[in-house]
C-alpha cells in the first residue's frame, strides 16, 4: 500500500539543563522507553512500539523500531508532548503483538508524560509463530480487493474491500444497500486487523442473512492510513491535531461512492447509503451522517472519541441539524477509558450518555430512528466491537415485520 506520512518538524532548544522541543506551540519532551523480551529473538527480529501519538506510529505496528541494548533488551527515545499516552510493543505486526502470561489479549499500555523521563517495562508473550508461515486468511465468502485507490482530496492511497452478499452473482437483477466501514483494514481479516482481532463482519453479515433476520447488504471496507487520525477527525484538537474530516468525506461522496456504484449492483440513494466506524471511526461517522445526510441515511456510530476537541460532536449535533431524516446506532462499553472523578463511571460512558440524550433532544427517538446500547463488561477493542455486530447490523438492516 503506498501511504505518505506526514512528519511534525520540530524545533529544538536549550532550557534548563535539558532539551525540549516545540510542535504548533506545544511543548516536547524525551521519553525513553525500555522493554525486556521473555526471551533472546532470532537475528533480524525487531521490537517496535506503537501508539496513539504520530511519533509512536500513530498504530503502525511496524513503524518505530527499538534498539537492542542487551540480547533481551531494546530502547527507543522519542519527544513527546505532557499528557497521556496509549501503546503496545509488536514485533513488527499486529499477527506479532504482546500478550499476557496467559496469552490473553492484553488492553493497551498508558503512560502520562509529565516531562522528561525514563521508564522500563517488560513482555510477558509475543503472538508469535517461529516458522513464520503465513497466516491463512480469515475472510469467507465474496470479498473483492481493490488495491491503492486514490484519493485526490486526501492525496494519499488506500486498500479498499468488497463484501458482496451471498446470492450476488446468482440473482443478477438485485441491488444492494451500501455500508461504508472505516477502518477497513480491521473488519474481515486478522492478517491485517488491529492485534490480530477483526470485526468478523462478513460472517456476522453471512449469518444473519442465512437466518432471515436481515436482507442482503454489501460491505464497503476502506482501509485506514497513517493520517487516520487527520482523516477521521472533522475538527482540529488543540492536543492531538487533526481536522480532515471533512476531505476524507469529500473522498467517500466524490471518489468511492461513485466508483463502487458503478462497479457494483448497488442502490445508489441515500436511503440506502450507510456507514459505521468504531473510536475516531465512530466520530466521523457520526459527522458524515449529520452533516451529509444528503448522502448518508444511516450511521453506526461505535465507541464514538466524543472527547475529541472538548466534546465538539455534542455542540455540533446541537446546534445543527440534518437535512434529511437519518437513523443512528449509538452504543459504548461500560469498561471503556478511565474514570477521572472516580463515580464509577467511565468518562467515555459519561460522553456517550451526554451525546445521547443531546440527540434524543434533537428529535431522535428510540424504536424509530434511534438506538442506545451499552455493552456490559466490554473494553475498547475490536474483540468487544464484533460481539455485538449483529445487534448493529440488525439495527441497519434487520427485515421488517409485517
């Protein structure tokens, strides 16, 4: 896949007694980070870190490597701002990431950047298969690659996939319903999804339609990149940056939209143009369907960053309104993010109330154009995101009852 990465020029001098930088204004510090491996790794291994910052990869799993400084031991410095930070070490994939001592999936690490500083930790597994065979794929059914789409808004490229429902290629006078998921990368095929865990969407979708609980849809998969943060983000954050949503929505209508329409059985109308996205996913999603309802009738707005520059969404959704009727799925983990006034309640769990009941205020209403769904027990992860696709997809296109 061929992706430009955008790098942050910085500006280094002297204060005090140790180095800092500054990026737009912010304050950088060096963070030294040191990790112990569980054992000694073949010659040409490396160890990577990966987070939510873009000098961490921005969740590159195979982009900032570390330093052997001993056989089980590597470092890696990088300048980083004050404020928290979210990562996992890999071995240069996310087939390859750590794991706990039980092999269990593991949540990611946070560290809060107070300065400079130095801070050890260590692998308990790696996910790892020493022969390095491939992984066999983890897709079924009719999925079609469509490899480095262009996007002139964006000037970037991305992988896009096709999941075409069962029957496509044998009633040939049927059109489809559309669903746009963002983070495409993540929802068919391990191989290449997020920690090595997908969304399972096209046996999700697969299962319902053999069971008659939803009529026939198709999958539009379109890959992140490492701007996904610029990309699925509609307004800048004084912190992380951002604020290409609104090109990465002119790429969908202008560029994919009428590629895959044309392509494919497809009905093209809004009232059949859906799209979904878990996290920053979650957000655009929300934003494409408020702000394009002209395009985009439904949304499945997962696990939405309502954080995001000081809750944005829930003034925008305020103070806005669609200009066609749209149905939206809202949902979130009861175990997502932190609890900052310890209430018990997660802060995320606190934003996706708040943005519900703005939506609720601005019309929306459950049974009809609405649900609200709050996952017991579930974490922010992909594993938790597809145990409770099918309620979404049943939401989106469940058969109605006579």
């Amino acid at each position: 896949m061929m992706v430009i990465r955008s790098w942050l020029g910085r500006v280094v001098l002297l204060w005090g007694c140790f180095l800092v930088s500054w990026v737009y204004g912010q304050r950088e510090y060096p963070v030294t980070f040191e990790v112990e491996v569980p054992f000694v790794l073949p010659s040409g291994v490396r160890v990577y870190i990966s987070g939510d910052h873009p000098r961490l990869g921005s969740w590159d799993p195979g982009l900032v490597n570390m330093h052997r400084v001993s056989p089980r031991r590597f470092r890696r410095t990088v300048w980083l701002p004050k404020g928290e930070v979210q990562f996992k070490f890999t071995l240069g994939s996310w087939r390859h990431v750590e794991k706990g001592v039980h092999w269990e999936e593991l949540s990611n690490r946070r560290l809060k950047v107070v300065g400079r500083g130095s801070y050890f930790f260590r692998v308990a597994r790696w996910n790892y298969s020493w022969d390095l065979r491939p992984v066999l794929p983890t897709w079924s059914g009719d999925i079609e690659a469509i490899a480095n789409v262009y996007s002139p808004q964006l000037r970037n490229r991305r992988h896009i996939w096709v999941y075409l429902p069962p029957g496509y290629f044998t009633h040939l006078n049927r059109r489809y319903p559309v669903l746009y998921m963002h983070d495409g990368n993540n929802v068919f095929d391990a191989r290449r999804a997020f920690g090595g865990v997908e969304w399972s969407a096209d046996e999700t979708a697969k299962r319902l339609l053999e069971a008659q609980k939803v009529v026939g849809f198709i999958i539009v998969a379109v890959s992140n990149t490492a701007k996904r943060m610029y990309e699925y983000t509609p307004v800048r954050d004084v912190r992380y940056g951002g604020g290409g949503g609104e090109k990465y929505a002119q790429f969908l209508i202008k560029t994919l939209k009428p590629m895959i329409d044309r392509y494919y059985r497809t009905r093209p109308s809004r009232e059949y143009t859906a799209v979904m996205g878990s996290s920053l996913g979650g957000l655009v999603s929300l934003y494409l369907v408020w702000r394009h309802s002209e395009v985009f009738s439904q949304a499945g707005v997962v696990s939405p960053s309502v954080w995001w520059a000081r809750r944005w969404v829930v003034d925008f959704v305020g103070r806005y309104s669609p200009r066609y009727p749209v149905r939206i799925w809202l949902d979130m983990g009861t175990q997502e993010g932190g609890d900052r006034d310890r209430d018990g309640v997660s802060d995320a769990l606190e934003d996706a109330r708040l943005l519900r009941d703005v939506l609720l205020k601005r019309g929306m209403r459950y049974g009809k154009n609405f649900a609200y769904f709050e996952a017991v027990g579930a974490r922010h992860n992909e594993y938790f995101w597809a145990k409770r696709l099918g309620r979404i997809f049943r939401f989106l296109y469940g058969k109605k009852k006579n």
